[in-house]
C-alpha cells in the first residue's frame, strides 16, 4: 500500500492504523444499518476497506526539512485529555485578562513576540498554534520553517504567558519532542498602531 508522499512505513503501523480504521468504520457501519443479514455484513465490509484504504494516508503529515512523515492521531488520549483541561483553565484566565483590558481596569498593550520552538512532528507545532489562537488575548500570526512563532499579544499578561512557556513544554510532553524553547524578547515590537487609516 503506498501513500502519496512514497513509501508507507512511517513511524507507528501503517497496517494497524489501516486495519483500525477500517474495523471502526465497520463497527460504525453495523451501528447505523442494525441490518445483520448477509449482504449488509458484504457491503460493510467492502465500504470499509474502500474508505480506510483511501482515508488512511491523509492521516500521514510529513516534516518539510527532514522528509519523516507522522501519524497525525499518535498520541496518548489521557495526556491530550489533560492538556485539553489544563488549556480549558488558561483560556479562562485570558478571558479575565482580556475583559480587564476591554473594560480599561488594566492597560492594553498591543506586542508582537516571538520564540522558537522547533518541533519535528508538524502535528505539535499545529497543535501549539491553534492553542496560542484558542487563548484570548494572543493570535499566532505566522510560524517559520525555522520554528520561529510570531505571536500577537494584547496584554503585557498575555506575552509573559507565551514567554513563560509552559504551554510549549506541555506540547512537547505530549509529543515526546525534546526541542528547547527559547524566548526571543528582543524581537518584540510594541510600536503598534492603534488606529488604520
């Protein structure tokens, strides 16, 4: 079986993930007819291995520099259930924040920062993105080849929440990834205007 970036051994079963995906869907197709009579069984079977077979390489990301290619849905369920709660909690705390903003109990101080955090698994530099972009009060405006995260702030809270990086080490946890974060305060540029012509 071949995906479309080559050969498809990558890290993690191929096969399994095929053969996962093709008994889930199965299973999902029995749960939907609730027909048990022979030829439902033939087409639940026959559609299934259709689908997995033409959906499994999709799940497959490559890293442009290196060339490995990574199962998107490798990753342990109860770490990113944790992580989901963990972010659930800061994006409460930036809510606060940006509401003391919005209603002037603490000045806004529009920045642009950056840091970099080089991720092998492309999945994990997404997945820090959109957390960043889910977290009120900062936007993930570009990430580089480099790993180099452009990121506005609308608060000083705001970019010391992204300076501090917790969130980065939690990501790379949950990833597995041993890449080191660094802060990159001298490129931050606060003269932002306020007002588009």
């Amino acid at each position: 079986m071949k995906s479309k970036s080559g050969s498809f051994k990558v890290n993690g079963s191929p096969l399994a993930v095929f053969v996962v995906m093709a008994l889930s869907l199965f299973a999902f197709w029995i749960l939907l007819s609730g027909q048990f009579a022979l030829k439902f069984i033939i087409m639940g079977i026959v559609f299934s291995l259709i689908c997995a077979y033409v959906c499994t390489p999709f799940l497959f990301i490559k890293n442009i520099k290196t060339g490995k290619e990574y199962f998107v849905l490798k990753i342990n369920p109860f770490k990113f259930l944790a992580y989901s709660c963990w972010l659930l909690i800061q994006v409460v705390l930036a809510s606060l924040d940006v509401t003391k903003a919005t209603l002037n109990l603490v000045h806004a101080s529009p920045q642009i920062i950056h840091f970099r955090m080089d991720f092998e698994n492309p999945a994990a530099s997404a997945l820090l993105a959109n957390s960043i972009i889910l977290t009120p009060g900062t936007i993930t405006l570009d990430v580089s080849e480099e790993g180099i995260y452009e990121v506005h702030a609308l608060t000083d809270v705001a970019a010391e929440g992204v300076f501090n990086g917790e969130m980065q080490a939690r990501v790379a946890a949950l990833y597995g990834e041993t890449c080191e974060f660094i802060p990159m305060r001298e490129r931050t540029v606060t003269d932002i205007p306020k007002e588009i012509d």
